[in-house]
C-alpha cells in the first residue's frame, strides 16, 4: 500500500519540488547499511546530514545518486555526509542498482517503512537536511535537474553555522 502511494506521489511531485523550512529533533533511528553496520542517527551530531529517501523503482532517484555522491564526496571535509535511505521492501533491488550507480556515502534499508514513515516521507526522492544540532532544517520533495545546486546552497549555510 505504501509503495503505491509513494509511487503516485512520485509521479505528482515529479513535476515539482516543495523545498521547505522545517523545524523540531530529526527523529532518531538505526538501521542497517549496505556494508552490514548499524547506522545511528544520534550518533553523528555535530554532522550536517543530507538524507534521501530513495527507491529502485524511482527514475528520479536514480538520476540524483551520482550527484549526491558528488555532493558528498566535495563537503565531506567540512563535516557534512550524505545518508542514503532506501525504502524497497527487498533490499537486493537497491543492491542492484547500486551495482550500476556505485555510491560512496551510506545506504540505509528502511525495508519496513518505519524510518520513512517518521520522517512523513510522502514523495520519492524526499531530503531531509539536519543540521549540527540534529534538528531538522530543510526539506525538499521531489528531483528535476538543478535542485542539486538547492542542496549545494543549503549545504554551505549548514556548515557555516
């Protein structure tokens, strides 16, 4: 059921992106990564984070994965990381995609949808920026080249603060 509401979002919010303030404690979670390791949010304060909601099913999300490596690997001197979260209920498709589309930063499997559904991720690709303090600070729905350039920008005022 959620996957088909992600995927009609998708297809509405593909058009356009809702980039927007948000505030509150980004909530905390761990999961498991694509290495086999836990991933705890908490346990990178002091980072910003960049984290992508992402599936294999979304041609937008697959646009956007070299870009956000980029992203990652240029900022990352600066304490920044990029989280990838990907929300397939099997993870060997995100596994496969990865394979094409190599990523240095972090894939998460959120394969319960529990993580999504406490972010109130209701698009495909959703990103959630958080700043040092872990609060949550921007939110951007949907992909279209050039958003990249919005996250650049959202990036270096993070880290600046």
């Amino acid at each position: 059921m959620l996957k088909s509401l992600l995927i009609a979002a998708t297809l509405v919010v593909s058009q356009w992106s809702l980039a927007a303030g948000i505030e509150g404690p980004a909530p905390d979670f761990t999961l498991k990564t694509n290495s086999g390791e836990n991933y705890r949010l908490s346990e990178h304060r002091g980072e910003v984070l960049l984290i992508n909601f992402w599936a294999s099913w979304c041609g937008p999300c697959r646009q956007e994965m070299p870009l956000l490596d980029e992203i990652h690997q240029k900022y990352s001197k600066l304490g920044f990381s990029v989280l990838g979260v990907n929300v397939d209920e099997d993870s060997s498709m995100a596994d496969k995609i990865l394979k094409d589309i190599p990523v240095s930063f972090p894939i998460l499997y959120d394969q319960s949808s529990e993580i999504s559904a406490l972010y109130n991720v209701d698009a495909m690709p959703t990103t959630v920026m958080v700043d040092r303090n872990g609060n949550m600070r921007v939110l951007h729905r949907g992909y279209k080249p050039g958003y990249e350039d919005l996250y650049i920008k959202d990036i270096k005022k993070l880290v600046r603060e």
